[in-house]
C-alpha cells in the first residue's frame, strides 16, 4: 500500500478532491490539518526541499494577510518561512508527501502521476 502524507484544509475542496484521489489510488493516508498542527520551520524546510521549491512557492500570495504583511518584497528565506509558520493560511494546499517526494496536488490532475512514479 501507498503510504502518503497530506497537509490539507478539510474546507478546500481540491483538499477533498487530492484525499479521494489518493484513496481510490490505494493509499495509507496521513492527513495533516495543517490550520491546526502547523508545520514547523524544520518541516516547512524539509518540504520546500522535497519540493524544489523556494518559500514563496509554497505560498498562497492571493491571501489578504500576504499583501497585509508586505510579503512580496520580502527576499528573507527565513522571514517567509516565518509566515508561514505565524499564518499557515499562507501555505499552499494540498502538499502531499511520499517517501523523498512531494508535490501540491493543483492541479489533481497530477496526484496519480506523482503516485506512480
């Protein structure tokens, strides 16, 4: 079986759209409410690395608080991931994680070929 772990939002629907792709793919899944168990800075940089990705990537810019924080003009790796952490709403939704891979699941079109590979 697919062991899978997802950080997700219960109240997004491309989260519930990535949970029932990964269950009809078969997998043991491990959802993480990422709103209430925030990620730490480590596991926030573990998966920016899993990912490819830099902290701005992995964040949600269309969010008011991103604007209200002044974020785009920010370039310190450090404080972005920071925000993240202060305001998970900030991070992009669903990140799935399977052995040393992650992908965001948007769009869900890519979770099956994420799971093969």
């Amino acid at each position: 079986m697919n062991e899978v772990t997802v950080w997700y939002n219960p109240s997004c629907s491309k989260c519930r759209e990535a949970l029932a792709i990964l269950d009809e793919n078969g997998c043991e899944v491990e959802a993480v409410e990422y709103l209430k168990t925030i990620p730490t800075k480590d596991e926030i940089t573990t998966a920016l690395t899993m990912l490819g990705m830099n902290p701005r990537e992995l964040m949600r810019t269309k969010e008011d608080i991103y604007s209200e924080l002044i974020l785009k003009d920010e370039d310190d790796y450090d404080k972005l991931i920071d925000a993240m952490i202060k305001h998970p709403i900030l991070i992009e939704r669903p990140v799935i994680f399977k052995d040393s891979r992650a992908i965001i699941g948007r769009p869900t079109s890519l979770i099956a070929k994420f799971l093969e590979g």
